[in-house]
C-alpha cells in the first residue's frame, strides 16, 4: 500500500452513505456527527481511501475536484458541474493557455478553469465585487489551484489579442462583448452562460461583426435508480440552470 493512498491527519475525505456525502478532514480528538452516527475521526487515519468504516456505514473517499468546487463558500450561485464539463471542452482549454474570466464569483469556475490549463497556463479573473475576489481566493487556495489564477477587481481595461479562451458570466454581458473581442485570439472560443431568454437575445443582438454564433445549449442531467428489475429515471432532474451560448471571435468587422 502506497502512501498516497492512505488518510493521513489533516487529509480531506468525502464521506458516503446512499445517497449522501459529506466532506471533512481526518482529525484526532474530531467527530462527525451525522442522522445516521457519530464517528470518531481519528479512528480513519490510516486507513485507505476506499475503505468503508468499522461500523459499515460509510464508504471512505478521495474527494475529486468535484467533491471540493461543490462544497465551496458560496457568496454567490456557483456553475454546475454538468455546465463546467461542457464549457471547459467547447472553449478547447489546453495545458498552458491563457483564458479570461469575467466574473469571478465564488471561484467554481475558476477551479475548473485552473484545473484545465495547469501547469503551465494561467487564468485571468475579473469581478466588481472585491469581497468575492476574496472569496474566491480563499476557495482556489484550498484546493491548490490559487498559483493558475491572478485575481483582478475589473475596470473595464484589458490586454489585446492575449487570451485563448473567454469565460464570461455576469448580468449584462452585452455591454462587454467588443471588449470580449478585443481580448481574445482571432478564433478563439468565448463562452457566455445566461439565465434568461431576454438576456439570451440581448447577447446575440450585440455580436454581429465580432463573433459567429456557433451555438446555444441548455444542458440537463437525468439519473438512473438502477436495481434488478425496477431500473428506472430518477424522480428528480436537474434541470435548467442557465443557457451556455458559445462564440467564435471573427477577423474582420461587419
């Protein structure tokens, strides 16, 4: 057994019993207190990840970047993983790119972002809101991506043709595409996610000679209650959260 695959004092460990998780750290002289028992989380220390606990009722976990970005302090609504996964495919992210982000909010998109250009490539984040930025920095630190991220308060300035991708959520990003534009390599791919149908079109309406429109999605994830003859969909889908409209920066303005 290697070492990296054994809890050890201080480590993160997801909990799992059915249908529920919880996220703590292995700790001496600590419990977790749950509806179902009270654990001594010291008496984990040692034991392998992927182990279920002495008294049968919870599964042992590494949590993945997942587990930690849904746990995170949220000032603000965080992305979801089934619009992150996308999101980070379409924009063609890269060991070593450059992407913008405006809107930094609680920093989950930023972790998904950092976690996707690493080692090499940096993510330059925005957001008005300096109590957010300080947020967000605290939730990328506890995940070891904060050294991918420079975290900026915006002013409306950015550097020209320098990012290879574009992540953009706020309210009104329709004031902000030529700016968008200005900042993106020619072709690149820059991301838009919009809650609302009027702020859908608003979008849209302000791109015309600046970006192609390739595409609006809306995502939905639906679960399966798998057991031997009574499989079925989960009652519970996880519906609309927002549209993802994804533009390419065109050369040449109409």
């Amino acid at each position: 057994m290697s070492a990296s695959e054994v809890i050890k004092e201080g480590d993160f460990v997801l909990f799992v019993h059915r249908d529920k998780r919880w996220l703590v750290r292995a700790a001496r002289g600590k419990k977790l207190q749950t509806h179902i028992s009270s654990l001594d989380l010291g008496e984990i220390i040692g034991m392998e990840y992927g182990s279920i606990t002495k008294d049968g009722n919870y599964y042992l976990f590494r949590p993945t970047l997942v587990d930690r970005i849904m746990k995170f302090e949220r000032p603000t609504q965080i992305i979801y993983p089934k619009d992150a996964s996308y999101s980070v495919l379409k924009l063609d992210l890269f060991p070593g790119a450059r992407v913008l982000e405006l809107g930094t909010g609680s920093g989950a998109m930023t972790a998904y972002l950092a976690n996707a250009v690493r080692p090499d490539g940096e993510v330059h984040t925005y957001d008005i809101n300096e109590e957010y930025i300080e947020i967000a920095k605290r939730n990328l630190s506890s995940v070891g991506l904060d050294r991918f991220v420079k975290f900026n308060l915006f002013t409306g300035e950015l550097q020209e043709g320098t990012y290879d991708a574009a992540f953009v959520d706020i309210g009104d990003p329709w004031k902000l595409t030529d700016v968008v534009w200005r900042a993106l390599k020619p072709s690149r791919v820059a991301a838009f996610l919009l809650p609302t149908y009027d702020q859908l079109e608003k979008l849209i309406e302000s791109i015309s000679g600046l970006f192609y429109h390739e595409e609006t999605v809306e995502i939905f994830v639906r679960r399966l209650q798998v057991a031997k003859n009574r499989t079925r969909p989960q009652n519970f889908i996880a519906g609309h959260t927002a549209f993802l409209t994804f533009l390419r920066k065109t050369v040449k303005r109409a």
